[in-house]
C-alpha cells in the first residue's frame, strides 16, 4: 500500500504536453449550442472564470463519505483514491502487483508516456484539452496480456472544494487476452464546483473489459465527462454508466471498434429531479469487419429535470458484417419534465444488421394496471415500475456490488416523490 | 354467505355501449360461467369489474358483500378481495413476483413473510417451474406459463372473487387440467367464488358451473345449470345471437377485445 505524501512530481514530457497543448487552444473557446453535438445543452450557462483550478491538495486524507463504497466492494483487486483531482490512496494488492497489475499515478506506471492520450488522441473536444492541461493526478490501470484479474479495481473521485475546478483523467489498458472489472465512482460532497472527466480504455486483442461508472456527485456540480475507446480484434468492452447527480451532467461515449470482430456494449440509467440537466451523446464506430456493437440507455426524468440522448451508428464501408444496435427509453414522470432522444445513423456498407429505437412516455398503464389489480396502491405500483425499468441495465453492472448503493440512491429519490 | 352482485350494469368504449345492462349474483364458493361468442361483450365485463381506463359505467352497480366497488380504484377493488385473472397477463419488467405479492400482501395488513414459501408451494401444485419465479413478473413467459402464474398468484393471494378471464386462451390440456382444478379446489378452500368468462365449454371440465350464462351482444340472453353448457357444446352460439351479430361482433368497438380472436 502506498500513500503519497507528495503529489508525484510531473516528468518533463508531461510538462512539456501541458503546454503544448495550452498553447494551442490559447484562451479557450467554448463551444456553443448550434454545434449539434452540443444542441439541447446548457453549455451556454457556463463560464470557466466561475472556478479555479486546485494547485496544491488542500486535504490528503480519505474524504468521509466513501466507506459504503468501498464496504460495498470488500473484495477488491486494488483501491485508488483521488480527491480534487489528486490522489490520496492508492493501494493494489501483492497477489495482482505480483502478477504486473498496475493500478495507480499514471506517471509512474509502465509506458507512461504513451499511456496518456494514446486513445483520446488530441482531444476530443476543448474540454478534453483542458483536461490534458489541468490534469493534476492522471491515473493508469494497466493489465498485462492474458491476466484476468477476478477482483474489481475499484477507482473513487471525489470532490468536495467549493468553487473548485477539477479534470480527473483515467486511463485503462487491457493487455491481450487479459479481462478485468473496473469500478469508477464519482461522488462529492455538496459543493459547487466544475468536473471534466476523462476517460480512456485501449483494449487489446481479445480483451476484456467491464467498466463499471456510477455519477452521484452532489446537485450543484457541473459536469462535463468524455469517454473514449478503443476495442481491438475481438476484444469485449462492457461499460455500463449510471448518471444520477449533479446540476448539469454529460457524458458523451465514443466507442470506436477497430479490430475485426470486436463488440462494444454501451449501456446508462439515469434518473432525473429537480432542475437536473443529464445529458448523453453517443458515438458507436465501426471501423472494422464483423463488428458488434449494443447500446442501451434508460432514463426518467421527474419534476423540472430533463434529459438529452442523441446517439450516432457509424458504420464505415470496411465494416460488413456489423451488427449495430440503439436503444434508448425514456420515462417521463411529471408534466413539466423533458427528455430529447435523437437516434441516429450512418451507414456505408449494405451488408449490416442496424436498429434503432427510441421511446419517451409515461409509466406504462397497462404494467400499473397490472399491479394494482393485485391490490397495490397506484402510488407503489408506479414506484415498482420505475425501481423495475432499470433493472434491466443495473442487472448486468460489471461490478455488481454496488448495485445495492445504487437502488437505494433511486428508492431515496421515489421516496422524495411520494413526498411531494 | 358472502356474495358479488352486479346489476343493471351498462358500460361504453370510447362513446359505444359495449354492455346494455348485466345483472348477475355470485356466491362465495359458486362458481359461474359467462359464455359467449366474440364480440359479445365478455373481455369489457372483467375489465369494467376491475377498474380498468378507458372504460366508461352509464348505469348500474356492482356490490362486493353490499359495498359498492364501481366509485373504486382498482387497487382497492383488489383490496376488497376482487381478483382479475388477465387473459393477456402484462409483463413488468424488473419487478419480482415476490416484491409483487409482498407489496399486495403488506398493502392490506397480511403477512407478506409468507410469500416466498407460499409461492413456491403453490407453483409446484399448479406445475409453475421453479425457475420462472425468480423472473420479472411475466417476462419471457409462454401464454401457457403466464396463465399458470395468474393462477399461482390467485392461490397466494386468495381473493374472496376471481375473475377469470379466458383463462383456458393459450393453454395446453395440461395446463389447463392444473389451472382449472386449482381454482375448483380454491372454492372449497377458502370458499372462493369465481366468475370465468369464456368462449369454450373446455375450462368448465375441471372448474364445474353451478351456473352457465350466456353473454351475447352485451346482455345475459338465458342462464342455466351445468346443462346449458353441454348444450352449446352441441349447437354452438347460433340460437341465441342473430347472424348479422356473428358475422359483426359488436366488440369491433373494444379497443381492448382479444385481437387474435
């Protein structure tokens, strides 16, 4: 078990990518909603100058807060703690250390330089930049070919500087043949404050990844996350998201299948209240022959929240043989509550097996009626049926130890309902 | 002696009435049949009884031991010990069989402990296999296996009144061999009182009539004993509905009426 004392010092080549990439994007242009990838957004509320970057850690300890997370996956492979953006725990097992399981600072970890941008590339939009900028800690778990790691790494961000800015970058690296589950929290405390996650997985022939995020920052962040990956030749990744906090949360998924007969399965629950914005941008790319990928995305949305989901299947010419596929459904629990689904496709080659599909409703009456004809009240009916639509995605969580967490977060939400 | 009388009772489809005024008494333990061709009104009946949307009662009442239950919603129908055995049983996805019959168990002060062993008690009465039970309520089930799961969820719960609707629709003659000698025992058991609405005499094998009515074109045209129903199986519908009725079934209206039919 290591804990730092010190931030790791940054290596030169980091510094010098730093600045490189500072130097070009100068003073930074957001982008504005008639970009269609931003379209149905708020990103016209923000301004970067509300926030400030975090220069030194102001606490190394654990933030309180955690320890359900980490009860909740007792038996774990290796545990990093990163708090505003620096690490403050971080520990990997002997048996997996043993077996050349890396799980920690980036910078110290095995082809460092290469690890950091080797799929996010230049970045994937300005808050990518930015995050290459700002980074304090970038984290790197890499797994050597042919190991299968049986336990879960367990990754906690956590943010609780009021006004902060923060821009945690992770990497994954699965080896050939190696498989491993990744579990990534974000959570906070109730500040307000600015996140822009990156993360990249790079999965090498025949790997196997789940990864497994769940958002529960507190309701006055804004976030705005970036997931990029990279699925080599019959490689696997499962990454399976659930959104459930902050003000202004996105999370855009480009998911790119490079290798001939690599799969990509995509799925997220979300589930807004309040004034809450969740927002979803999808990209499946098939670059290569025989490619699969499977993409579901459930929300609701309650009171003023809304939610966007715009999804793109690109499939290139190369790519025959492409089983593609779009799910998203949304229920709509008050009149005042909104949720955009936009599916979309683009398809090169004829020999392809696409679909997509897109819903927004209320609760299905048929399932209530159902339900309340055995004798249960409309009221815990609707609940059941709510609690029951996510079911289906929170089944298949990579790291399904903390799906009990996250029930209890929606059952706390249905519970907030019923008292309105 | 407990008793579901429904009189008088008139209900319409989207500004079409669909029944012209039923009347009807069932005891607790009696068993009725409602027979009747498509169209003729049978699926509307066991939907206005539950409280089903979309539905509209012009006159009548239907009393549960003399409380009226029509004002009701139709959890509190439930409540009131009235069960709906769907002929098209609805798949909720993500919701348990037991966190289904807890919650109906718990919602009127029983114990809902029970649940699990009394469900794996009742599956292996009626040939429910256990493997189904940990699935969504009616998920990836055949229409054999969600008729049998109504049932099962029938003896759990044990209703004062059950409403069968074409329970024996989609069923194999094992299936329905189990179902119908379930709800037959479940009379005597705990003094249930069934209605079971259906097109075909074949349910009625296991499940005996004390009474057969036949429902045609929104009314009860003639009641009888058990014999009425041999006699359909000889003469069909033919004599008690008009040709222009067979060859037009007023049930065209109901948006709810069996499709496939």
């Amino acid at each position: 078990m290591t804990s730092p004392d010190a931030p790791t010092a940054s290596p030169t080549w980091l510094d010098d990518r730093r600045q490189a990439v500072s130097r070009r994007i100068g003073d930074p242009v957001l982008p504005s909603t008639e970009e269609e990838v931003w379209r149905y957004s708020r990103i016209g509320e923000l301004d970067l100058a509300d926030w400030s970057t975090v220069a030194e850690p102001a606490e190394r300890g654990l933030p309180a807060g955690i320890e359900a997370i980490l009860a909740a996956v007792p038996e774990r492979a290796a545990t990093v703690v990163v708090r505003n953006g620096f690490i403050v725990h971080s520990e990997v097992e002997l048996t997996w250390s043993e077996r050349g399981l890396y799980v920690g600072a980036l910078v110290s970890g095995p082809e460092a330089e290469t690890a950091l941008g080797s799929v996010s590339g230049d970045g994937i939009d300005v808050f990518s930049q930015l995050n290459d900028v700002n980074s304090a800690d970038p984290i790197l778990i890499s797994v050597p070919r042919g190991l299968t790691v049986d336990a879960p790494v367990v990754l906690i961000d956590w943010i609780d500087i009021e006004g902060c800015a923060v821009y945690p970058r992770l990497v994954i690296r699965v080896g050939a043949n190696a498989d491993v589950k990744v579990l990534d929290w974000h959570g906070s405390a109730d500040v307000s404050a600015f996140v822009a996650p990156v993360v990249e997985l790079d999965l090498a022939h025949a790997a196997r990844l789940g990864y497994g995020s769940v958002q529960m920052r507190g309701p006055r962040i804004w976030q705005v996350a970036s997931q990029v990956s990279h699925v080599m030749a019959d490689a696997t990744l499962t990454s399976s998201h659930v959104a459930l906090g902050g003000d202004y949360a996105r999370a855009r998924t480009d998911c790119r299948l490079i290798g001939k007969g690599a799969t990509g399965n995509l799925q997220a629950i979300y589930f807004g209240e309040n004034e809450q914005t969740l927002d979803f941008r999808t990209f499946q790319k098939h670059d290569a022959p025989k490619t699969t990928s499977n993409l579901l995305f459930k929300g609701a949305v309650d009171d003023h929240s809304r939610s966007v989901y715009t999804g793109l299947i690109k499939v290139e010419k190369v790519a025959t043989g492409t089983n593609a596929f779009q799910t998203n459904r949304n229920l709509k629990l008050s009149e005042h509550a909104w949720a955009e689904s936009v599916p979309n496709l683009e398809i090169e080659t004829n020999d392809v097996k696409c679909s997509h599909a897109s819903t927004v409703g209320p609760v299905d009456l048929e399932q209530l009626f159902y339900l309340e004809s055995r004798g249960v009240p409309t009221d815990v009916a609707e609940r059941l049926v709510v609690a029951g639509f996510f079911q289906e995605v929170l089944e298949a969580f990579p790291v399904p130890g903390v799906v009990g967490l996250v029930n209890d977060a929606i059952e706390q939400r249905l519970d907030r309902r019923s008292e309105r | 002696m407990g008793e579901l009388r429904i009189q008088g009772l008139k209900a319409e489809v989207v500004g079409r009435e669909i029944l012209h005024g039923i009347d009807l008494v069932v005891g607790s333990g009696e068993v009725h049949a409602v027979m009747g061709p498509n169209g003729s009104g049978k699926s509307t009946l066991s939907h206005v009884l539950m409280g089903k949307p979309g539905y509209t009662v012009t006159a009548g009442s239907v009393t549960l031991d003399g409380v009226e239950i029509l004002g009701m919603p139709t959890w509190q129908r439930a409540q009131a010990g009235l069960f709906l055995a769907m002929q098209y049983p609805v798949e909720v996805p993500g919701v348990s069989l037991d966190d289904l019959l807890s919650e109906a168990l718990s919602a009127t002060g029983r114990d809902a402990s029970i649940v699990h062993a009394a469900v794996a008690a009742e599956a292996e009465r009626i040939g429910l296999a256990t493997r189904l039970l940990d699935r969504p309520v009616n998920v990836d089930l055949s229409g054999g296996e969600k008729k049998r799961n109504e049932t099962m969820q029938l003896a759990v719960l044990r209703p004062r009144f059950a409403i069968l609707d074409e329970l024996d629709s989609g069923l194999d003659v094992d299936a329905l061999r189990a179902c119908s000698r379930r709800v037959e025992e479940a009379t005597t058991e705990f003094n249930l009182g069934v209605l079971a609405i259906t097109h075909y005499t074949r349910l009625l094998e296991e499940l005996k009539p004390d009474v057969v009515h036949i429902l045609a074109n929104g009314r009860i045209v003639t009641s009888g004993g058990p014999e009425l129903a041999d006699e359909l199986e000889e003469t069909g519908y033919a004599q008690w509905v008009t040709d222009d009725e067979i060859a037009a079934p007023s049930g065209e209206a109901d948006p709810f009426a069996d499709p496939f039919a």
